[in-house]
C-alpha cells in the first residue's frame, strides 16, 4: 500500500448473531439481524447489559474463541470471520489509561504495523500520517504518560488508524473525558471518517456527542433483536423516552432534578492560603469555606488539582503550605486541623467517595462493607444493624446483601460507595468525580440522594467538570 | 498536566510540518554510550559478575573495582545520578562485609569473641574481599543499566537473542501498569484513613490492600490485552520490528571490555597467590 490509499470501508452483516460469555448464563446479545453498509456511520445505543460492547468486540475480532464463550448465527465484516479479517476494523476502547501500550507516542502507533507485518518504512510513514490525521502534534519520542486523557484517546485512535481500518469501533471513548477532551477526540474521529471514508460504528451513553457525525442510530434490545433502526431523528423521537429511562442521555430527555431547599447553616471548614499538591504544591493559595446545608463545587480540566484539593480539603493528604480548620460546630472534642485527626474522628466529621469505588471497598460482602465504619466507632450492634439496614434499603442494596463488593456492576458499586460513607453520618461529604461516566439513571438516583443530604443540613465538596451536575447541586464553586 | 503543552502547541503551528524522516528520531540528549544496544550491556554485567564470582579474594575485587571506577566518568552518567542511584550498593556493601566480619569463618589470630561472634585474621580477609565484591558487581551494573530504555532491551531481547516475540512484547507493555498500580496503592492507602480503618494495624491491612490491588491488577491487565489484540498482537502474521536493534562494533566492544575487566582481575589475583576458587 502506498501513502493516500486508505482501506476500502468494510461492510458488516449480522444473521441471527448471538454470543454468551462461558461464564453466564444469560446471552449477551441474541438472534441479531443488521446491515450496515461500507461508509455508514451508525450510532449504537441500548439499556446497559443490552450487550453494545459484546458486538464491538465481537467485530473487531477479540471476543475469544470456544473457550471464552458460545456463539450463534453469523457475523461477518466483508464476508469473512472477524477474527481472520484483523486489521480490518481498528476498536478504541473507553478507558484512557488501560490502552496506552508503549512508553513512546511513535512506538504505541506503530504497534499495530508491526504485529500487521508493514515494513518498517511504511510503518513510520503510516505513523506520521495518522498522528497528523488525529491532529496530535508532539515529537515521536515524547512519553505517552504525559498526555492528557484527550491526548491519550487520540493516541489510540491513531493507533488504529496506522492500521489503516475499513471498521472504525468506538466504544464509549468519550466517557472519561472533561468537556474539552471530548470535543478534541470528536473532531479527531471527524476529521479522520472525512479523509478515510471508513465505516464507523460509536458506543455511547451521550448522545449529543455523536448525532451530528452519524448518519443511523441503532438500538439493541436486552432481550435480543434490535428495537429501533434508522435515522437519527426518526429513531429518537420513536424510542427517545424509553431510551432516556434505560439511562441513555438522550437530549431533549433531561434526567429528573431534586428540587434544592438552599438554608446555609454555621460554618464548618475553612481552607486558607492553601496550596495542595502530592510532593510539590500544583494550586496556590485556595481560599474555601464550607458552611452546613451546602454543596460547593471545584471544576476545572483533567489534571489541574481537583482531586488533590478534595483529598486535602478531606484530611487525607497534608497541606503543602496553608491550612484547613474546623470550626468548634464540626470539630467538637477534636483538633482544629483535620489532617491531625485519627482515621476514625475523621468517620463522623469528613467522609470521603472516591472516584474509583474499588480503591474503598475493605470486605467479602455489601453488609460488611456497610458494618465497617459504624464498628471503627464502636457503637452498639443493634445500632450497626439497624443502620446498615437503613441503607441497604434506601440504596436499592438490600437483594445484594451478600454479595461480594467487588462483582456488583458500575452503578451499583457507586451506590455502595457512598452508602459506607453515609454509615458513619459525617457532617461533610467530599466527592471525587461523583458523576464520572454515568448513565443517566444511577446520575439521577445519586444526585437525588446528595441532594436529600444536603437540605438535611450536611455539606458537600464534589469535584466535577459535569456541568448539569454542578448546576443541579452546587451553591458554590471554585474553578481551579 | 498537559494544558501547557496545548498550548505551546498552538503557538508554533509551523512545527506540523516535518521533515521525513525514516527510522524514530534519536533522542535529543545524549551520550553515545546511551545508544549502545542494551543487550550488549546486559551480556557486559553478566561477563564481568560470572568472572568475580569464581573465586573470593581481595586482589580480583579491587583490581575489577579500580578499572570500573577508571570507566565509569566517560559512560556519560552524570555524578548527581550516580551518587543517587548506586547509593543501595554503597550502603549494603559495608553491611555484607560487616555480617561477615562478625559471624564469617574464623582462621589465624582471633581478635574479639562474644557469643556466635568471632573476629579473626580470616572473617577480616572475607569480610573485605565479600564488601568490594559487592561494590565490584553492583557498581557496573546499576551504571550499564541508568542507560537502558525498557523498549529497546525489549527490541534487543526480541531481534538479537531471539527471544519469542509474545513474551518480550508481553512483559514490555506490562511494565507501563506498573506506574498506574503505584498510583491505585496510594489510593488505597488514603481510602483506608478515609474508611476509619486507618489508626492501627498497619501491617495487618497489607493483606487486604495487595487483594484490592490484585483485582484492580486483574482488570487494567485484561483491558490492556483486549487493547492489544484489537491492534493485531498474537495474530498469526509475521511480526516486523518498527525500530531497527543493531549489534556492531560499539556492542562487541562494550561485551569484550566487560570481560577484559573481569579477566585481569583474575589475572591479577592468580599472580599476586591470592585466587581463592570458590567451589571445592
């Protein structure tokens, strides 16, 4: 192949396909009929479990073989077996981090030429050619633990396209992204779909994002089939309320907002003159008070210390320079600085949620997890019980109540998150990235709950860049 | 963390256009030690250690010791770094010969006799000869290494020694999850003062946090070869090899000096009477 010829687009047919990972019971997708057409451009949407990711993966030909799981009726992307067509269709996948594979942008382009077989030449030319394509300027050996999660979406994106695909699969890679990542990798695919011409086919829960680049909508059925399949317009005014309660972000469909009492009670938390960072401060002189019946809000880009401010703000990393002080209201018989309390004042005073539900989760089942904070107080067991009872109703928990954190799915791993911060009734509750990639169900449920928190006369610090969440929930904010 | 780099991106547009270049550009820095195959250095470390390893005497340390500390300021490694990244084998070096000086194997004259310890004219001779052992083998070795880049020891391993595509491959891209679980124990370490669970019990929780790890592990492991497979990887084409890994003079030249150390330390301990042959 020679520099400007791109793959023809592939062609993909789907004839009563279905697939069951070995592990489940139930299939992932069943009795599938679709076409689509070299060129297209076809948004997939679906219920959560209705098996998009299943079909992306399927057609780029890393779904496995007998081993991983059964499989029904026929896929083909021009004509063939996806697994014997590698390299016809190039997936990107959600997660920024997990798809970096070399230490060098050059290298991590050229990954896929070299595992194709290109000679080394065309390689380094496909590799130019497709960092320019996704408009990511910077040298060759420049580390890829360096760029922003918009950057590292457009690695992987060129990644795929050095590859020179027929079948671009986007598979939700958007949904980690602050709101200036995700236009830097929507105008990225755009700009490649109007040189290559290949077929596109795009995951994802924000529908905004993508209609005006997709010429086809599609819905998966989670009981099989498909349940809609046209034009954007046509589809989503057929299927755009069912859509919206199945957690798609549809617009037009808004997810219900709390309504919000707003009474500020006494100050509780002060941060002065405060500069936060790991080792070396990132942010200077912050200025924050946070007083009860409250939520404030810290935006900014990716990277620019909100999580580090929270952290600090939270008691769990000590200020660079500056202080946080407690006011008598939330310190009672402890100190005035919270990052001299003892891991268990902190329990009633400061919760924290971590973006990440797993990096909080301590036991084998959801009720111990929910036990954990009200033991570390030593309180009575008929008071754990009672409580842990409380929330496993009020969070929609009590059916897991034996299951093991870890197995539960997003949504529900967020719900119990920040049930175990709740157990110990803190006064302020610090959030990390609440909202992070959500569906609009569990971003409805969660905020409906912070909300409730909030007019209970708690206080909550919640970093975010989600827009309407903020609108939704905050009195205040500090843009870093 | 990269907005400043956006925008120093877009005040120069002229850079999009660049010039063909065929083979990745070299890096900006450096020394031409630093572009010496890293396989070449590794068959360098393991030569001169399997040569001092034969035999335990004074003589062939020191001798190995002064011609490496001869070499080490023309392997371009800046002193600041040196200093740093050698100060482990520095600090064991002392605390093996000290180990030694007490309990080692007396013979001759007995100095000083406590308990199990004993301090005499032969734990004194094994004790120096183990500490500049130490130093002999290690000092080399962190100092070929500083200059190594992990993708180009893994082109070396994979086009050189021919060593399987997969598992080099494999073991290089695995080697990037390594920063990302540091970054996933701090966290865990901050959610356990978060959870009221972080008082007492340090050691006890270690059990705990290295499980959260190993699931997180799991999952950021299966994600990154279902990455890796949709860009080809295991397919059954031919691999080719994107960066060229070359092994020239520089690289034999670097292996033979390695074992040219290791030989005239022999050399100087078989002459001096002081070869002690390590086995029998």
């Amino acid at each position: 192949m020679t520099e400007g010829s791109p793959a023809s687009p592939a062609r993909v047919s789907a004839s009563g396909w279905g697939w069951r990972h070995a592990s489940r019971e139930r299939w992932a997708v069943r009795d599938l009929d679709l076409t689509i057409e070299p060129g297209e451009r076809v948004l997939l949407l679906g219920a959560s479990g209705a098996g998009k990711s299943t079909l992306l993966q399927a057609l780029a030909g890393v779904l496995g073989g007998d081993e991983e799981g059964e499989s029904s009726g026929g896929l083909l992307v021009d004509g063939a077996a996806p697994t014997r067509t590698r390299g016809r269709a190039g997936l990107v996948l959600q997660d920024p981090d997990s798809q970096v594979i070399l230490a060098k942008v050059g290298d991590d382009v050229a990954f896929g030429c070299e595992n194709l077989g290109v000679p080394r030449e065309e390689t380094w030319r496909r590799v130019r050619e497709a960092l320019d394509a996704v408009g990511l300027d910077v040298a060759l050996d420049r580390s890829t633990a360096a760029l922003s999660g918009g950057q590292k979406q457009r690695l992987a994106l060129a990644g795929v396209l050095a590859m020179r695909p027929g079948l671009l699969l986007l598979d939700e890679p958007t949904a980690n992204l602050d709101p200036a990542g995700v236009i830097e990798v929507r105008s990225a695919v755009e700009r490649v779909l109007e040189r290559t011409g290949a077929t596109l086919v795009v995951v994802e829960h924000r529908v905004d994002v993508w209609l005006p680049l997709v010429d086809r909508v599609v819905v998966l059925s989670p009981e099989g089939g498909l349940l809609a399949d046209g034009a954007p317009d046509a589809v989503l005014r057929a299927q755009g309320r069912s859509l919206a309660e199945a957690g798609v972000w549809v617009p037009g469909f808004p997810p219900p907002l709390p309504a919000r009492r707003r009474a500020p009670g006494a100050g509780l938390l002060a941060a002065r003159e405060l500069s936060v960072g790991r080792d070396t401060a990132i942010r200077e002189g912050i200025e924050l008070t946070v007083a009860a019946g409250t939520a404030t809000a810290i935006t900014g880009p990716n990277g620019s210390g909100k999580t580090t401010l929270g952290f600090t703000f939270a008691g769990l990393l000590p200020p660079i320079a500056g202080e946080v002080e407690a006011t008598g209201e939330l310190r009672g018989a402890a100190g005035v600085h919270p990052i001299r309390w003892k891991s268990r004042e902190l329990l009633t005073r400061i919760g924290t949620v971590f973006q990440e539900p797993e990096h909080q989760f301590l036991t084998a089942t959801v009720r111990d997890e929910l036990a954990v904070g009200p033991r570390a107080l030593k309180l009575p067991a008929a008071e754990i019980a009672a409580r842990v009872d409380e929330l496993l109703q009020r969070l929609r928990l009590d059916m897991l109540a034996a299951a093991n954190p870890f197995t539960l799915s997003g949504g529900e791993k967020r719900r119990l998150s920040v049930a175990t911060v709740l157990a110990t009734r803190p006064r302020i509750l610090v959030l990390d990235e609440p909202t992070f990639g959500q569906d609009s169900r569990t971003w409805a449920e969660q905020v409906a709950i912070l909300a409730e928190l909030v007019d209970d006369g708690g206080a909550i610090v919640a970093s975010s860049h989600d827009r309407l969440f903020v609108e939704a929930l905050a009195d205040g904010e500090v843009r870093l | 963390m990269s907005v400043g780099d956006e925008g120093s991106r877009q005040a120069r547009p002229e850079k999009v256009a660049r010039p063909e270049k065929v083979a990745r550009p070299e890096k900006s820095a450096t020394h031409p030690f630093d572009r010496v195959n890293p396989v070449s250095k590794l068959g360098a470390a393991l030569l001169l250690a399997a040569c001092l390893v034969l035999t335990i005497d004074w003589v062939s340390a020191s001798t190995a010791l002064v011609l490496e500390l001869m070499a080490i300021p023309f392997l371009g490694v800046r002193p600041r770094e040196f200093w740093l990244r050698t100060l482990p084998v520095w600090i064991a070096a002392p605390f093996t010969g000290l180990t030694i000086l007490l309990y080692g194997q007396a013979a001759g004259n007995v100095y000083w006799e406590w308990f199990a310890i004993r301090i005499s004219d032969g734990s004194i001779d094994l004790a120096t000869a183990t500490a500049v052992r130490v130093l002999a083998i290690g000092l080399p070795a962190v100092v070929l290494f500083i200059t190594v880049d992990p993708t180009d020891l893994a082109d070396g391993l994979a086009q050189v020694w021919h060593l399987p595509a997969r598992f080099v491959v494999g073991a290089l891209a695995a080697l990037r999850l390594v920063g990302l679980f540091l970054d996933d124990w701090k966290y865990l370490e901050l959610a356990r003062r978060a959870r009221g669970v972080g008082d007492t019990g340090r050691m006890r929780r270690i059990p705990g946090q290295v499980f959260a790890l190993l699931v997180l592990a799991i999952r950021r492991g299966s994600k990154l070869a279902t990455a890796m497979e949709a860009r080809g990887f295991g397919g059954p084409t031919q691999r080719t090899w994107a960066r060229d890994s070359r092994f020239g003079w520089r690289e034999w030249a670097v292996l033979i000096a390695g074992l040219m150390v290791g030989m005239i330390a022999i050399a100087a301990a078989v002459l001096t009477g002081h070869w002690n042959f390590i086995v029998g």
